[in-house]
C-alpha cells in the first residue's frame, strides 16, 4: 500500500511539474559526469541523483550512462546513451531529454534556475538535481549571444514591444538574427532581436539589419522560438 502510494504521489508530482514548466527550456546544464568533459571523451560511467524539489534530502531517482561512446570511422562519435531511472520504477528507462550545446558536447534541458540547484526536462515531467563544480550552466539568453542564432520555428511573429502589437510580416525557419536584449514579462520570457539579411555562413560580407522586433522566446506549446547553431557553419 506504502508503494502504492509513493508511486501515486510521483506521478502526481511529474504531471504537475509538467504543466507548470510546459516544457520551456530557458537553458542547458552541462554534465560532465556522464556527458564528458570533452567531445566523445570515454569516461567511466557516472550518475546524477534526481530529487523532487530543491534541498531534498532524498532521492527520486538519478541519470545514468547505460552505453558509452562509439568511434566512427569517418570522424566523430554517436551511441552514447544517457537515460533515466526512477527508484519508485527502477525497470523502467528513458533516454534523458538534452540538445547538443557544441560539437558532439549533449546537456540536459533546464526549465528552472536556482543555482546550485536545477529542474531538468525529464521523459515525463521534470526532477531536479544539484550542480557540482564541473557542471556548467548557460541560459537561453548566454547560448543565443554565443552561438549562431536563427529562427526556430515556421512562420515567427516579430512584436513592436512585449504584448504589445504584431506585425504582419512573418520570418521563415532559418532567419538569423541577433540578439539585442532580454525580459521577463510575468514568467513569459521576451528577446529583442535584429533580424539580418544574412548570416557570416552564407556569406563574409558584413549583414544589415532587416528590422529590430522582439518576439516571445517560446511558442505556447514550449518549443524555443529562437535557438542556436551548435556546431557553428
């Protein structure tokens, strides 16, 4: 019956913390621990301990490596899996949701920052876990100065403030862009950003700027309205 119980009580918990955070990545967590620290490094296999909420004595569950590396011949790696277990289900394994933050370089999404500790995407729902010194945070807002920034979606509205009014013109999936600035407005994130005619891999040539809108960095379903090209050109 305890079992039972503690089993109702998380799932509870995982379908809450879903419609909280709908799926809003606002940033990735590096985890050298199972990732690596270095593009297809071969480490002993590590694990995270997973707790249902800041400062929780005691763990859900943790993320662990379930297969390393694999070489290929013709440059680079792929098969490494990184998955999910739950002590309530330990039979039960889900691959851990992540985007590539540089080359061959996986992170775990971040939907809640509260240094050290942060809510991770999970397969259903979200759990958090607590950094340590090797770990790596970037918000959206880092990764999108940093990288190679575009459109990310079909389609995407450019506003003339925060809530304020729309445009007509839409931007196609690929669009580069800047970023300008960001804001909070209510939990609903806004980016600033120039819109160019042109990104430096299409062309040496110095791009001008379309225009200068802002947009919401998430469309309502969660999906990431702007993101980054990891590997670069």
């Amino acid at each position: 019956m305890i079992a039972i119980i503690r089993c109702a009580l998380l799932l509870c918990w995982l379908v809450g913390t879903a419609a909280l955070a709908a799926d809003r990545t606002l940033g990735l967590l590096a985890l050298p621990g199972v990732y690596g620290e270095s593009p297809c490094q071969d480490i002993a296999p590590g694990e995270v301990a997973l707790y249902a909420a800041p400062q929780a004595s005691a763990r859900i569950g943790r993320i662990e490596v379930l297969q390393g590396w694999t070489m290929q011949s013709e440059g680079g790696c792929s098969g490494r899996r990184v998955a999910v277990r739950f002590d309530s289900q330990p039979d039960a394994v889900l691959d851990l949701p992540s985007r590539e933050l540089d080359y061959e370089t996986p992170a775990a999404l971040v939907l809640e920052a509260r240094a050290p500790w942060f809510r991770l995407q999970m397969p259903h729902g979200s759990a958090w876990v607590q950094a340590g010194p090797q770990d790596r945070y970037q918000s959206l807002a880092d990764l999108l100065r940093d990288g190679l920034s575009y459109v990310a979606v079909p389609d995407a509205i450019g506003w003339d403030q925060p809530q304020g009014r729309p445009q007509a013109r839409r931007w196609a999936r690929g669009t580069p862009i800047t970023l300008r600035e960001t804001r909070f407005v209510g939990e609903q994130l806004w980016l600033h950003v120039d819109l160019l005619s042109h990104s430096v891999c299409e062309s040496p040539e110095p791009a001008h700027v379309l225009v200068s809108v802002w947009m919401p960095a998430h469309t309502e379903s969660g999906e990431p309205v702007i993101w980054f090209h990891s590997r670069g050109c």
